[in-house]
C-alpha cells in the first residue's frame, strides 16, 4: 500500500452535504479530502448527460427560509441561479390534480362514492384516533381510511416495497412533509385539506424555488470549483474499502492501493457500510452490523421524447399500483435548455427493492412504461420515444420498516465512540431529508469542526438530525 497522504479533514461522499462540509472546511484553512466512488460529484443531485440532453436524479430543488442556507445557494450558484415557480401534481383515477392543493383541486371532481366516504372520515377521525405506530395508522389518523385506501395505501407499497403495516409512522412524517415545501401551507389533516379548497386564489401564495441551471448537478460541479481554489482535493472513481480505527479514533481511510490518514472523517455513505469497512478491528467489532437497515435502489428510465405533451409540471405522482412507475419529472420544465431543440424529456421512476427483476433486467420493463406514459397522456406512442437511457441509482431512499429504530440506534451509538467521527447526510444519517437540509446540517458540522481543530478540541459534534 502506499504511503499515507495526511488531511485535516476526510469526506467519503460528494452529494451536496459531504460537498458542502468539505467547502466550509477547506474555506477555513483546513487541509480537506473527498472521496466519490461514482465518476461524478453530485451524488443523488448530480445530472446525466445524454449529448445535448440532460436529466436529473428524478426532481431537486432548493427551496428554504434559512437565510445563511439561502445565501450559500445563491452564491454557488450566481449568475446560474433560476427561480421557478413550483407545479407539481397527483395522477389519481384518470385526472391530474395539482399538489399540494390548490384551487384546481376539487375533492367534488372524485367520484361520489369517495366524496361521501372522504365526509363520513371528517366526521369520525375527530373521535376514534390512536397513536400511530405504521406509516397506515398515522395516515389514517390524519387523512382517513378513504384517501389511505384509494392512495396512500397503493403508492406506499409500490414505492417501498413493503407494506403500509410494515412501515414505520417516521415515514408518512418525512415522507407528507418532504412532499410540501411551503412550510405557510397546512394540509397535515384532512380537515385542513379540506379548509385550504376554501381559500381564495388571491390569498393563495405561490411557491418558488431555486434551481441550478443546466440541471441540479451544477450545484456541486460549482463546489468542486471553490473547493480546489482553497486547496482541497476531490477525488472520483474512488471506492473506500476500508476505514482504521485505533483508541476510539479513525485513523485512516484505505482505497484501493492508498492510504489517507485523517483528523477528522465525516462519512455521507451508508451507515452500516460504514460498520463493514471498520472489519474486526479492537472496539469496532463490538459494534451491531445494523442488520435490517436497508436503502431503496431506483431504476431511472429517461426518455427523450418528440415534443413536450400532457400537463406541464415539473413532477408527478402516480399512486396506483397499476401503473408501474411512482413519478415522473420533466427536466424541461425546470429548464427548457435542459433538453434541445423544443424535444421533451420524462424521467421516469420505478422501485426496485432487492431481489426484483426490474433491477437485474429493466429494458424488459420499457414496453409497458411507454404503454401506461400514453395512457396518462404523456406520450401518443412508443413512436414518440426517440432515445431511451436507463440508469441504476443505489441507496436513494431509507426505507423506515417497523422496528428500524432499535438497530438504528445501537449502530449510531456503537460508532459514536470515535471522537473524529461525524455522520451527515441521507445516507450517513438515515434520515431522510432535502438538499436544504443537507447544506444547513453540512454549514454547521463543517464550521464547528474547523473552530475545534483550531482549538485542539476533539469534542464531539451533534451528528442528530437539525431541522432548520
């Protein structure tokens, strides 16, 4: 092995919080490493190039009321920076509704059966509630048996693979509110569902966000810019395949024939690879796997199209568990440069759980996406396709199974012993979360990790989740 190279600070990951830790850090002096295993920074908010096409990991956006967060983001992006108001919908029984709502959005326009149940619900949710243990109890609480049924219920299995019951109450209250970005907007029960039909359209504030342009992946692609001016060093194509510990430090982060002594690591990659790579070392091994801790893989179908048909949202969601994908996003409505020559672009979103078949062989599965795209009427045909590229995207999503909590926190707490240790990000934290919240959480650990190093101080830093 060669000879160890030395940082103040090592990144494993180069999504948008391991980019921006390492762009805090190298800002204030410190010597910074990032190590990517993908060919590209960006992670889960990096862009695909398709000659003069482009396609994001399914929709980013930034969108917060942080100040210093709002700041950072438009100072790493300048003069590439949009705003762009927000037009996302729901596919349900043959109709596109916006979402959240918004005065389009009639529950009159369901079919009556389900009007009257939705009223039958409003009524009785105010007396017959019980603490929600699954992702089905709390939807029911807030929502009622009659939208779980006729939505929540299909989309929830389809995307996680796993039933509403098997599924934590952790994921409807990250999944609902990762879902709305204006946090003015309350739609948390179905009374307040209700009540927002009745709010004028002039009363009606409209959401906006920021959006890198080009495609999100900029966003990063820009990092790595400032990062390097400072002296960092960025490296891809470059797997971590083992992590040194010694008296409850890490001491150094292995990658194929190299060797990197660190000061500090702060780790973005999945938490119980973490555990794997640390192998039998003393204290280490005494660390839980995190068994049952496991990620959603997304197989991404990305199709150039002859021209841009069907409602113009940025991104849409199809509950139904007949049709075989969960969403579906429009890089040309974030940016209409993002896909040349007046073409279109769908970037469709199918699960793929371990063990299914859509994994191992999705070009099996295009036939019937483009058969459904038309039913939903985004495409006349499988002639309006002209280029299909499909991407397999790893570990995009925790998946919160009843019962996660209790390996979750005997591995964090197991690797809470290293002094150096800092885990951020989605997945480093298993917690699922915006890019706003991976920059406000990565400002924070970054700057606080500088001032201690300046000190001498070894303390510890709070990897919990910060909501902000």
């Amino acid at each position: 092995m060669a000879a160890s190279e030395a940082y103040d600070v090592i990144v494993v990951g180069a999504g948008v919080c391991g980019m921006t830790v390492a762009y805090e850090a190298a800002k204030l002096g410190k010597s910074v490493l990032v190590l990517e295993r993908e060919g590209e920074v960006g992670g889960l908010a990096r862009s695909f190039q398709y000659g003069p096409h482009a396609f994001d990991v399914g929709p980013h956006r930034f969108h917060t009321a942080d100040a210093r967060v709002k700041a950072f983001i438009a100072e790493v992006l300048g003069e590439d920076k949009l705003e762009i108001p927000r037009v996302s919908m729901v596919y349900f029984r043959g109709h596109y509704y916006h979402w959240p709502v918004h005065p389009s959005l009639h529950l009159l326009r369901f079919p009556w059966r389900i009007v009257i149940g939705i009223g039958i619900d409003l009524v009785f949710r105010l007396y017959k509630k019980r603490p929600p243990k699954s992702f089905a109890d709390y939807i029911v609480n807030m929502y009622g048996k009659t939208l779980y049924n006729v939505f929540f219920r299909d989309y929830s299995t389809k995307f996680l693979g796993i039933t509403p019951e098997q599924t934590d109450a952790d994921w409807a209250k990250t999944g609902i509110d990762r879902a709305i970005i204006d946090e003015r907007l309350k739609i948390n029960t179905l009374s307040e569902l209700i009540k927002s039909l009745f709010v004028p359209k002039k009363d009606r504030v409209e959401s906006v966000f920021y959006y890198g342009r080009g495609g999100t992946g900029i966003f990063a692609e820009k990092l790595v810019d400032h990062i390097e001016k400072w002296g960092g060093v960025i490296r891809t194509n470059t797997a971590v395949d083992a992590v040194e510990t010694h008296d409850g430090r890490v001491t150094a982060v292995c990658a194929g024939k190299e060797r990197f002594a660190c000061g500090r690591l702060v780790w973005t990659a999945p938490m119980p690879l973490l555990r794997e790579l640390m192998g039998e070392a003393p204290r280490a091994h005494e660390i839980p796997a995190g068994e049952g801790l496991r990620y959603l893989d997304i197989v991404f179908y990305n199709f150039v199209t002859k021209n841009r048909q069907g409602p113009a949202f940025q991104w849409c969601y199809y509950g139904e568990k007949h049709i075989p994908f969960n969403r579906v996003s429009r890089p040309d409505q974030f940016d209409p440069d993002m896909i040349a020559d007046g073409k279109g672009g769908l970037c469709v979103e199918v699960s793929a759980p371990p063990g299914t078949t859509v994994w191992d062989d999705p070009e099996a599965l295009v036939p019937d996406i483009v058969e459904h795209l038309k039913i939903v009427g985004l495409v006349d045909g499988p002639d309006d396709i002209l280029e299909t590229h499909i991407e397999r995207v790893v570990e995009c999503y925790p998946v919160y199974f009843a019962g996660y909590r209790k390996p979750l926190k005997d591995l964090r707490d197991g690797l809470h012993q290293f002094d150096n240790l800092r885990l951020a990000g989605r997945t480093g934290l298993y917690w699922y979360n915006n890019m706003d919240h991976s920059i406000a959480l990565a400002q924070k650990l970054g700057r606080k990790m500088a001032r201690d190093m300046a000190k001498g101080d070894a303390g510890a830093e709070d990897d919990e989740p910060i909501e902000v």
